[in-house]
C-alpha cells in the first residue's frame, strides 16, 4: 500500500499524493550545448521520460536555461553544486525544480536560494548521497536517511516546505533500508534511484531490485535508473521495473526466447530491432518474438502481436492468429505495417 505523501508539482508534472510515479532521466549535455541537449531531451520524451535533469555546472549554463526552457518539452530539473549564486541564477532563468545538495553549498546561501525557489513558486530536490556524505558521518543507511532528514528541518526552519527527497547509495541493499526509513520518517515525496549503478548489465539489475522491492511496498514518487551507457536504456528499465512490479502499466512489454540449437533465424538481432519500435508504444500491450515454434504459438495466444521464426521465413501472429508468413528480410517492415494497422505506432 503506498503512503500518501504531499504533492509538489515540477512544471505541470504532479509528483507525490495518488499521482502515478514519474519517469526521470538526466541530460549528457549542460544547458550551454543548447541544440545537442534540446536533441536529447526530445529523443528521451519519445520513448516516454516524464522529467529531465540537466546538471548546471557554470553561471554560463544557468542563462542558457532560459533558452532551453523555450526548446525543452519536458519540465526542466536544474542539478547544481557548490555555487549557490548558480542555483539563484537557474531559479531565475526557469528551472521547474532545482535538485541540490545542500552541505556543498557556503551555508548563508541557503536562504538566497529559498528565497528565489519561493518567489518562483518551484520545489527543491534535496539529494543527499553516499559519495558526497558529511565527512563526520560513518556511511550507513541510518546516516544517509538522517543526513537528508536533518536538512529537510533545516529547510522547514528556514520556511521552505515544497521539497522532494534522495537518498542514493550504489548499494542496493543499502538503498532499501535509507528510503525505508525516509518513508517512515517523513511525508515528503521520494525520489528513488542507486547511485553510479554501473553498466547496462549491472545498473539494470541493481536498479531492479533495489527500486522493485521499493515499489512493491508503495514507496517512491519518481524514478531513474543511472547507467554508464545509452539514456534510452535507462528509461525503458524504469518502464519494465514498473510494469514488473505491478506499479504503473504502461508500454510495450517484450517477451523474447534466449535462443538455442534449434534456432535458423537471426533472432537476436530481430529481437533488438523490435524493442527499439517498440519503445515509442505508450498502450500496455505484450509483444512476443520467438525462435520457432515449440513455444510460440503459447506464447503468441498471450501476445497482441508476435513473431514466430522459421527456417529463413517468420509467422506474425496477432492475439493468437497467424496473419502472415514472410520472408525473414521482410518481416521487420511486416510488422511495422501491423503495429501501424493497430494504430500503436
Ligand atoms: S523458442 Fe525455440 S529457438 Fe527459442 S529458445 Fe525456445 S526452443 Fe529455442
């Protein structure tokens, strides 16, 4: 069951109460690399992210946010450290949310940056984690999870309540155990992610488990699974760890054979292409590709769509129905038309 947290709203995008929990991701770009991060933002909201950060690491940046807003289609989290005079200035120039830790900062420029996030009317992300730990703390979950609390006090003295909070280790266990706490201890919204995950292997699984177990037990608000490699991966792990843990049903789910001896068709390669199709698809549907046929037929009865492969040939099959027999060249932009004929695509 989910604990109800407060709601604050990032741009238009509700986050926290009953509101469904948010796909995050980050830019590789800062806002300065206007076009390049205009580029990225819009390939990451064609395959469904919600929300994007942008780290903001110069004065320079903070202006070019401005710009970035006009172009960005997402609402825009600015990521800064170490300057509180940067996190006025991306306040100012249209930041839909900061995202800050806050013992980098001189601590008396605390108050400037309330003050700018108040008269915005835009929340502060208050992200604390075990790399950047107060150096007096011994790393654990409990330290973490206090960290964060103790400056969210720190901010609520100061008058400022419209915050989100982030916990991240890169340990996955240890991240369950910080956001079960936060989850306990507070009411605010949580932001959920394991922090320098590592490659796509390693940071999915990792990702997996930590946020699954989270999700299942209705903790978090929103979500980003970091990883060293392509951004688009990073949001379709987010889309099946939802739809895995029952959290959010949405998009298209790929059920794909691991291959083996009895395979005469290229179907790894298949299998990849038809993921990144599919990637757009925003309807909760099931699409299945197999090798042959000793389980695809079952598994097409469960698909809306499937393929099937032969010996240099494959079936489509939709809910259970062959519905054409191509040759295995073809049968990508068979499919395709399909999807299109389906009006998923
Ligand atoms: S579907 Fe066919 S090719 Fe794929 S793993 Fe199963 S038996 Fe092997």
């Amino acid at each position: 069951m989910r604990k109800k947290k407060r709601t604050v709203f990032i741009g238009k995008v509700p986050v926290g109460g009953n509101n469904p929990v948010v796909v995050q991701s980050m830019t590789k770009n800062p806002p300065s690399k206007l076009n390049e991060v205009a580029d990225e933002i819009n390939q990451l909201a064609s395959v469904g992210c919600e929300l994007i950060r942008v780290a903001v690491p110069t004065e320079k940046d903070a202006y070019f946010l401005s710009d970035l807003k006009k172009k960005s289609i997402l609402p825009v989290v600015a990521d800064i450290h170490f300057d509180g005079r940067i996190a006025v200035k991306a306040i100012e120039n249209g930041a839909d949310e900061i995202r800050i830790n806050p013992g980098n900062f001189p601590q008396r420029q605390l108050t400037d940056i309330i003050r700018a996030a108040k008269k915005r009317k835009i929340p502060i992300r208050i992200g604390v984690n075990s790399g950047s730990l107060e150096k007096s703390l011994v790393l654990s979950a409990s330290s973490l999870a206090d960290s964060a609390l103790r400056w969210v006090k720190r901010f609520e003295d100061l008058g400022f309540s419209d915050l989100k909070i982030s916990a991240k280790s890169s340990d996955a266990a240890m991240t369950v155990k910080t956001y079960r706490i936060l989850d306990e201890k507070s009411d605010y919204p949580l932001h959920l992610g394991v922090t320098e995950a590592g490659t796509v292997a390693t940071g999915a699984a990792r990702s997996a488990i930590a946020l699954g177990r989270l999700l299942s037990d209705g903790i978090g608000d929103t979500i980003r699974v970091s990883l060293t490699g392509d951004r688009v991966d990073e949001i379709a792990v987010c889309y099946e760890i939802l739809r895995s843990t029952g959290v959010r049903n949405v998009g298209a789910r790929l059920v794909s054979c691991p291959t083996c001896g009895r395979i005469q068709i290229d179907l790894t390669r298949l299998a990849q292409e038809v993921q990144k199709i599919i990637e757009r698809i925003r309807m909760p549907i099931t699409v299945s590709v197999m090798g042959c046929a000793v389980n695809a037929i079952g598994e097409a009865k469960d698909a809306d769509i499937a393929i099937a492969g032969g010996a240099g040939y494959g079936l489509i099959i939709k809910k259970g129905k062959i519905v054409k027999n191509v040759r295995e060249a073809d049968l990508l932009s068979e499919f395709k038309e399909e999807l299109i004929k389906m009006e998923l695509l």
